[in-house]
C-alpha cells in the first residue's frame, strides 16, 4: 500500500527559494532526511528504516509540482509484527494454558487461542488503518503547505 498526494502551482520556484521547502519538510516532519538537487529539481527522503517517504519538487515549463510519495510496507511489518507477536503470540500460549487448566479440554483451549490470534488481528488492522490515515493526512496537509509556499515565492518575484 502506498500513499500519494500531488499539487501543481503555475510558475517556476526559483532555485534560490528551493531550500526553504526542503526546510519545511524537514521541520514539519521531524526528520533530517536525505536531500538532492539537480538544476529546479529537489528530492527529499526519509532516511528511517521506519518509513519510506520520498518528496519531490519540480519546477519545469511555467509549473512547479510537488509530489510526496509514502510506501507502507514498513508501518505493516511493525505494527502487524508487534501486535501480532506480542499479543497474538505471548497471550495466545497463556490462554491454551488457561483453557487446559480451567476447560480441560484441547478443542476449548485451541478455541480461546483462535479468539485471541483473531483479537490481535482485528487490534492489528485497526491500528495499522488508523495510522496510514494519519499520516495520509500529514502528508496532505504537508503537500498543501508546500504548495502554498510555492505560490507565495512565485507571486512574490
């Protein structure tokens, strides 16, 4: 899964004024990054074995675009692995054990395990969903931001 938000301003950000978006992403996202520069073009990514964020400002032919790109197989891995194994996992032996000892019966502690493996799941995909919204949403908000930058430097010239 990926997440992607796009805008176009009319207009070239100067090159000198290229700098100050690279600034923004970097505060608004609490991260030093990677940055790159060729001619009008700035890249930016995250440099988290956490996150895989790629931004990109172009400007080109009267327009400048902003794009920010976010693949979420990390956030999958941590948040399905953490809960998953740590829930699913460490409370899902504990509760066979507690089936035997209370139901004293296999099919009734495979039963509750089952429950809690799916509990996980459903925890899992809960919080895995609320925070690809999240940052689908800081993303937006980041993009816009850019945006408006964008368009006050162009206006301003």
């Amino acid at each position: 899964m990926a997440v992607m938000y796009e805008v176009e301003v009319a207009g070239e950000v100067p090159d000198s004024e290229m700098f100050v978006l690279v600034d923004t992403i970097r505060r608004r996202l609490g991260e030093a990054g990677q940055f790159g520069s060729i001619g009008l073009s700035v890249s930016w990514s995250s440099n988290s074995k956490n996150r895989r964020l790629q931004i990109s400002i172009l400007s080109r032919h009267g327009k400048t675009t902003i794009r920010a790109d976010e693949r979420m197989p990390p956030l999958a891995g941590a948040v399905f692995g953490g809960v998953m194994g740590g829930v699913g996992g460490g409370s899902g032996g504990l509760a066979f054990a507690i089936g035997m000892a209370g139901f004293h019966s296999v099919a009734a502690s495979l039963g509750l395990w089952s429950a809690i493996i799916g509990g996980s799941y459903l925890l899992a995909r809960t919080i895995y969903g609320a925070q690809v919204r999240r940052r689908g949403k800081e993303l937006r908000d980041l993009v816009e931001e850019l945006g408006a930058q964008a368009r006050d430097t162009i206006e301003g010239r």
